[in-house]
C-alpha cells in the first residue's frame, strides 16, 4: 500500500509504502491500544487521588451523615410536640368531665332525684361483642380516644343543662308556691273551718287561720307573686292579696300598715305589711287565706310545707 504526503503549497512531498502487517499494527495501536492505555491511566490516576485525599472522603460522608441525623431530629421533636399537645388536650378533657361528674352527682343529691338518667357517679354504659386484643394505642386510636372523650364531655354539658333546667323550674316552682307562716313571730290563734265567731257567738265557717302577735310586727308572703289587691275592705280591715300563678292567691288582713301597692312583684319572706287589728277584729293578728283557683282552702297544709 502507498500513502502520498502532500502539501498546500509545494505538492506532493513524500511517498510512504505500507505492508499489511504495518497497516494492521497501525489500525491496532489507534483502535485497541491507546483507548485502553487512556482507560488503565484513569483508573489508576483515580486511585491515586483517592488515596492521596482520604480526608476529603471523609468529610463528605460525614456532612451527610449530620444532614439526615438533623432532618430525623426534626420529624422526631415535631412527632413529640404534637403527642404532647395531644396528650395535653387529654389531660384537660379528662379533668373537665372528672370536675363535671362532681358536679353533677353534688347537684344530683341536692335535687333529691333518684340515681338514674342523672348518676353522674358511674362511667357511660358501654359495651360490644368481645375481640382480641390489640396493639398499643397509635396515632390514630390516640385522636379517636380524643374525639371520643370530647364527645362525652358534651354528653355531660348536654345533662347538666338539663339537670339546670330542672332544678331552676322547681326552685321557681318553689319560691311562687305558698309555703310558711305569714308572721316571723306570733302564734295560731284560730284555725280554718268552723268556729264561734267572737262577735255573735255563733258557729259560722272561717275562710282562714289567725295569727296573733304584736302590734306593728312584720307580716311577710309566704311565696313569689304580683299584688293585685292593697286596700281596705269590708270584714278584713287592711287587706293585701297576693297573686303566685298556678291557680294561688293568698291574702293577708287586718293589717296596721300596708308597705306596697297593686303591680309590685314580691319575693317569698317579702315584708308587704305591719300587723294591726283593722276591720273586724278583736286584737292585733293577721288573718291569712289561701285561695286555689278561685276556693278559700285549708292554709294548715302550706304552712307544714315549708318544715
């Protein structure tokens, strides 16, 4: 084989005759020899900075080793913060439905109801078909244990406002119902029904009690109402009558001096007069009635009520 040389300027400037054993060893070097002695160069130019810089190795590990130690320190304290808190607002719960069963269970026992709708002194009924026991409580069942405790926390709010209700209706039920003694001082003087009258000495029907005192003492209602009567009137001298709702009137006669007027809204123990001995009496009482619906009725049982 003959390879020309030439040149821009000159031409041609040589000739040079290859053999194929000089053609094959020419095409082996370029192909075969100098890519894999390039190769063997790099690998050991490799291992050789390698070994020449070990601490550089090292520190790059290490600084990924601190990185992930630091992103597993977060989630860690992030995961430990937020079971705090839970078991913070736990905590919390728990000791609201412990005070809220005090509670109750004191309110209960004031009320005088029977343990039964309102035994705040036991755990809510709960039940359900026996199963295998299972792994430790997780996050999951820790906010389900949350939602539930929440949830009868409510339940005990819901009963108490009910037990609330209850309670204010009969202490209002209380208050307006006739019950007591209309005098703070003083002492039965005559009864209800019939009796001889001290003025004709015959036996005629009395509509209420008497209650002796003294003169000027105070006469009090015995129950919650509005004044619908303050006045003199025939037979009873001094007259205040109280109206309680529910059917209840009471009156209160032969008072001295009378201290409110028609539309005042009473207390129960409220002072409405003095006694005196106005109208048709023999002597400082008052004399006390008590009407239901419109009928004079026996006084004796709602005078007992209030012991």
């Amino acid at each position: 084989m003959n390879i020309v040389v030439l040149k821009r300027k000159k031409g041609c400037s040589g000739l040079v005759t290859l053999s194929k054993t000089r053609l094959f060893s020419l095409v082996f070097s370029i192909f075969i020899v100098v890519p894999v002695s390039a190769i063997y160069l790099g690998y050991h130019w490799g291992i050789a900075d390698m070994r020449a810089n070990p601490d550089d190795m090292r520190v790059a590990m290490q600084t990924e080793v601190d990185s992930q130690r630091l992103k597993i320190s977060e989630v860690t304290r992030s995961a430990e913060e937020n079971m705090n808190a839970l078991a913070m607002r736990m905590g919390k719960l728990q000791a609201h439905v412990i005070r809220l069963d005090a509670l109750g269970q004191r309110l209960t026992q004031m009320a005088k109801l029977e343990k039964g709708e309102f035994d705040f002194s036991r755990s809510p009924a709960q039940g359900g078909p026996a199963a295998t026991e299972g792994d430790p409580i997780q996050g999951a069942d820790f906010v389900k244990s949350l939602q539930e405790l929440s949830a009868q926390l409510e339940d005990r709010s819901q009963q108490l406002s009910v037990l609330e209700e209850m309670m204010m209706n009969r202490n209002l039920q209380a208050e307006v119902m006739p019950a007591g003694r209309p005098v703070n001082r003083g002492w039965l003087s005559s009864f209800f029904g019939l009796r001889t009258d001290p003025f004709t000495g015959h036996k005629v029907h009395h509509s209420g009690v008497d209650f002796a005192g003294k003169m000027g003492s105070d006469i009090v209602s015995v129950g919650a109402g509005v004044v619908t009567f303050a006045g003199p009137r025939s037979g009873y001298g001094n007259l205040v009558e109280v109206n309680h709702g529910s059917g209840y009137v009471t009156r209160y006669g032969h008072c001295q001096e009378i201290l409110v007027k028609v539309g005042d809204t009473l207390q129960k123990g409220q002072v409405v007069a003095k006694m005196g001995s106005t109208g048709r009496s023999t002597g400082p009482h008052v004399h006390f009635e008590v009407m239901k619906n419109g009928r004079a009725v026996n006084p004796k049982r709602y005078i007992q009520a209030s012991r």
